[in-house]
C-alpha cells in the first residue's frame, strides 16, 4: 500500500468514526449520508377571531293591556282612515304610543277643529295652512308638546285650558265668528271620551 493510499483509507476510517460518533449513517459509498429529514411541525398562531356583529335587541315594548288596546282601537274607530297618519305625525313629534294623555288630546283637537283639507288641525300657521292632514297633526302634536314644557298645573290649572288659550286664543284675528270661544269645551268633551277608554 502507497503511503497516498494510507493517507486516503485513514480519511475514509476518521469520517466513519466520527459519523458513528455523531449518530449519522454511513451510505454504501462509505461516505457520510446526509442527515434524515425530520417532519418540520408547521405552528400556526390562530388569530383573533372578529367577534360578529351584535344584534341589538329592541327595547322590550310595553305590556299590551285590553284597556291600552281598547283605547287605541276606540282612536281608529273614531277617525278610521286618518289614525295611521295622526299616529305617524305624534310620533315624529314626541307623543309615543304609550303616552295616552297627549295622545287623546291630539286627537280631541282634531274632531272639535273638524277642519277640511289643509286645515285639518285647525293650524293657520303659513308653513302648514294649506297643505295635508299629516302636516296639521305634526303641528299640532308639536304645539301640545311645547305647552307641555311650559304648563304649570299651580301656576296654570288645566293643561286643556292653558292650551286653548294659545292654541285658539278668545278674540283672535283669524277667528272672526267667535268659534275659538267653543274650543276648550269640545277638546275636553272628546278627551274624556278618549280617556274612559282606559278606565273600563
């Protein structure tokens, strides 16, 4: 054996007994096999999860008693094809469903005005003469809600009768046969009506 062929062999000898060592397999060529691939463990990070939109639940509606039922169904009965519209109008105009007295004034007013088209609330106001039920009742839905942030009952009395004062005042330019004078008596007969609804 040439000394070169020693040398070569004493390679061949040092890399296997350092790849026992090391714990690396040897291949049929006698040299080193490369290290056996290991199954790479892939972590994922979840991400957040985006919550779904919340459903916003409705405010639970008031308990439905047969006297609220009965009051409302006497206003439909009494104005039949006009109640979808005044109730639209009270609405818009801060009178809720619920709040009965308002409510029953609203629709007082309207049969003591008995006013045609345009005129329906009995409003003469330039922005609401002359146009339709809807906007006659928004008018007046917002007069009586107005007059109620400034009625007192110990300065004032009756809310009726401090709202006839300004809603139909006695001795009113625009009212020229007197009929303001009758206002107060024909609301508050159409409001008792309304109101016994709730007392039965």
């Amino acid at each position: 054996m040439s000394f070169s062929e020693y040398l070569e062999e004493k390679k061949i000898m040092t890399a296997a007994l350092a790849g026992v060592i090391a714990g690396v397999p040897l291949g049929l060529s006698g040299k080193s096999a490369p290290a056996p691939q290991t199954k790479q463990t892939i972590t994922t990070t979840k991400t957040a999860e985006i919550p779904e939109p919340q459903k916003v639940e409705p405010e639970a509606p008031q308990p439905k008693t047969p006297q609220i039922e009965d009051f409302h169904q006497s206003l439909k009965r009494k104005h039949s094809e006009e109640y979808d519209t005044i109730m639209d109008a009270a609405v818009n105009n801060g009178i809720s469903r619920d709040d009965h007295e308002n409510l029953s004034i609203l629709f007082a007013i309207r049969k003591a005005e008995n006013g045609g088209p345009g005129v329906e609330f009995g409003v003469l106001h330039p922005k609401a003469k002359g146009t339709n039920l809807r906007t006659q009742a928004g008018w007046a839905a917002a007069t009586i809600m107005k007059n109620r942030g400034r009625h007192s009952t110990k300065e004032h009395g009756n809310f009726i009768n401090f709202l006839g004062s300004r809603y139909a005042p006695k001795g009113a330019e625009n009212d020229p046969k007197g009929l303001n004078a009758n206002w107060i008596k024909n609301v508050s007969m159409h409001h008792t009506e309304n109101m016994n609804m709730l007392n039965k």
